[in-house]
C-alpha cells in the first residue's frame, strides 16, 4: 500500500471506525490502545504497555522498541487520544498514523541508538500538562531508570494544509513567518535548540513539504503545547512537529475533525522527512 493510502487508513481507523477516544468513551478508548498495539506488531515488533488509572478508567502508553548498540534513546511520540466532542482526525490520528508509518519503516534496521514508539494516552484536557499526561508518566519513567534519552520527538496534528493566503495565523502579533498555512513547523523550549536546528535541517534536505521552525521560551502560545513538554519537566531534549493547529485548521477540537479534511500527500511527504530525521538521529 502507497503512503498516503496507508496513512490515510490509519486516521480512518481512529478517527471514524473507533472516533471519539478518551477517559469518557472508555471502550472506545481501549479499542485505539489495541489498535495501535497490533499494528506495531503487525510491523513486526514486540510491544509493552505503560498502564495508570485516571478517573477510575485503565489507561495506557503503548511502547516498541527497537534495540540499538549504546545506551541512547531515541523517542518518537504522539498521542492518540482525542478531545471530549471531536473524533480527531488532524488531533490526533495524524500523528498516530505518522508514528504508525514510521515504526514499519524502521522495523527491519538496527540502528546504533535504541528507538522507541510510544503512542501516548492522555495528552487533552483536563489532563494537558498535568501528572496524568501519559507522556509526563513515560518521562518520568525514564528519568527513574536514569535513561539517557538524547531526542524525543513529539508528533502533533501534522496533517492539515492550506494553500490559501491568509491561511496561517500566530500567537504573536509580529512574526516573520509565512502567511499561507503550506509548511509543517518545528518547535522547542530553548534548551531544546540544538536538536530542533538538526532536525529541521536534515527534515528540509529530504521533503517535499516546506518547513519553518524556532525554539522559545515555553510560555509563548503553543510551543509547549503537546507532549514534548513533558520531556521538558525532566530535562530531555524534545521537539515537536505540528501543523500548528488552530492557528491554521478551522476544525481543531471540534467534531468537525474528520478524516477528509486532511491532505494525505502532503502529510506523506511530512513522514519521507522524518524517515531521514530519525535514521540521523539513530546512527549519531
């Protein structure tokens, strides 16, 4: 199956076969963590779940790796669960498809560093950037090993594209970025620069897709607004990847997020970036 097309049948399979998942639609909720589950598997790969409870409801991390020759880690994440009203498509079945595509593509290799996917429960509200984040319960984690995790990378809503002018909004009044909602961007906190320079610069000699990108301080609106900011709390260099969200796509968190509404070549052509991002990232 080509990527767009495979892509494409993962966001339908979350965003309309199961739709709606989280604490409230506990079943539903349940059916994307198996989902996800054997599709890693499917792909070749063995997996382990992280398991904590928010309001009464089982919930889950879903993790595989791929074992490397040192003691680095690679991490690349996205959450799967969707906000209360919307079936979440772009937010974020997207990135779920993006990790998803990403696991088969390097299922074979053996990379030196150690890579892990981990699709993340719990990252919507009333659970953003709180101890209840499925990514804040991983980071933890890995800090308590005393794991050295050298990258995470943090997928979010990276499928909604717009060619109109006008198209791109921004937090900020005054911004030297492009007014068409054409690009993906890369975001980091400060510490986070470096890394956020390396991937952006190999994602730009590698994809079709434009890309902009800057690391800032935290509290600018959005840069810290999915789970790279848990990795932040324990001092783990993160970055994320997004379409930037309602700063661009009319239907962030609304129900109107639906599969059709996504621009699979281009989200494709994000993923052909990554698959470079990554192998860089593995074999430094």
């Amino acid at each position: 199956m080509k990527l767009p097309a495979a892509l494409r049948r993962d966001v339908e399979a979350l965003a309309t076969r199961i739709g709606e998942r989280n604490v409230a639609h506990e079943r539903a909720y349940a059916q994307a963590a198996g989902y996800i589950e054997q599709a890693l598997r499917n792909a070749g790969f063995s997996t382990a779940r992280q398991t904590f409870e928010a309001e009464g409801v089982d919930c889950a991390n879903v993790e595989a790796t791929l074992a490397g020759e040192s003691s680095d880690i690679v991490i690349v994440g996205a959450h799967y669960d969707s906000v209360i009203g919307s079936p979440g498509a772009d937010d974020n079945g997207s990135g779920m498809a993006a990790l998803l595509a990403l696991a088969r593509a390097f299922a074979k290799q053996k990379p030196a560093r150690t890579l892990r996917f981990v699709a993340f429960a719990n990252e919507e509200p009333p659970y953003f950037q709180s101890a209840a984040m499925g990514s804040w319960r991983y980071a933890k984690r890995c800090r308590e090993r005393k794991e050295n995790v050298v990258a995470m990378l943090s997928l979010e809503t990276i499928g909604y594209f717009s060619d109109e002018k006008g198209s791109q909004q921004y937090p900020l009044a005054e911004h030297s970025y492009p007014p068409v909602g054409n690009f993906i961007a890369f975001a980091s906190n400060l510490k986070s620069a470096a890394l956020l320079d390396r991937t952006l610069a190999i994602f730009r000699k590698h994809s079709s897709v434009p890309a902009e990108g800057g690391a800032l301080p935290e509290d600018v609106p959005g840069v810290a607004w999915s789970d790279q900011w848990s990795f932040w709390q324990f001092g783990y260099p993160a970055v994320m990847l997004t379409d930037t969200a309602p700063f661009r796509n009319p239907h962030y968190h609304r129900s109107t997020d639906r599969p059709h509404t996504l621009d699979y070549e281009r989200l494709a052509g994000v993923v052909e970036g990554l698959v470079h991002v990554v192998s860089d990232l593995v074999t430094a």
